[in-house]
C-alpha cells in the first residue's frame, strides 16, 4: 500500500480534503494522511461538502507536521509555497508533487456563495486526484 502525506500551511482545508478525496477514489487503498506546519481548525465547510458525495470527516482532526517527520513516504503532496519549502527539508518522500489550488476561506459573501467555492475547490480537487492517481499508478491492479 502506498504512503502519501498531504502537506498545508495549516491542515484546515485544502489538504484536509485532499486526503479524504484520495481514500474515497481509492476505496481506502492508499494510506493517506494529512498535516499542517501550523495546524488550525478544520473548515466546517469542508466537512459540508465532503459530507453532500458522502464523506464523512466529522471526526478528522488538524495534525502537525511534526507527527510525521520520521515517517517515509512515498508521495508528499504539497498545498502551499511554504509547505513545499518545508517539506524538502524535513520529510523523506521518494517524490514531491507541489499542487495549488483557490483557497475558498477567502471568498466573501453569504453562505451560497461560500459553499459554492467551497463546492467547486471539491469538484477541482476530484478531477486532479483522478487523474493524478491513474499517472503515479497509486493503486494497485
């Protein structure tokens, strides 16, 4: 089973959902986990909209990077600059893949509009994973 680590700024959302996303494509094939290197409180709207395609993370907590430094990955997934600049001195990955996207927490405006974005950062992130698992043949045959 492949090991991969999704690596923010502060394990609240982007990286959050990107793990949930990759156990469910992966029917919990691949052991994933998620850390921050400033870790906040999960976003309650991504526990929402992972909630609405049946992901339930209600019992997710943020976690430290520093849980893992002694950890050996196969993959790390990195979510900020500053993430991926940690990440090449402290963690041991046999690859690194820096991927960005919008963080929704910035969007202003009434509940729609929030989990509206927060909705498309799921959708965006479901595509990428798709094709990103296929590419780095993540799951065995």
């Amino acid at each position: 089973m492949k090991k991969v680590l999704v690596l923010g700024t502060h394990n609240s959302c982007i990286s959050v959902m990107i793990a949930a996303l990759i156990k469910h494509i992966s029917f919990n094939r691949i052991d994933v986990y998620s850390a921050g290197l400033r870790p906040k409180k999960i976003n309650p709207y991504v526990q929402k909209v992972l909630m609405e395609i049946g992901i339930d993370i209600s019992k997710e907590k943020s976690r430290s990077v520093n849980e893992f430094i002694h950890t050996k990955w196969d993959i790390i997934i990195t979510t900020t600059e500053e993430a991926r600049q940690r990440a090449d001195t402290i963690l041991i990955g046999a690859t690194k893949i820096h991927k960005t996207f919008d963080d929704p927490a910035k969007i202003k405006g009434g509940e729609i509009e929030k989990m509206n974005a927060f909705r498309e950062l799921r959708d965006e992130i479901n595509e990428w994973l798709n094709e990103f698992i296929a590419r780095h043949r993540l799951i065995p045959a």
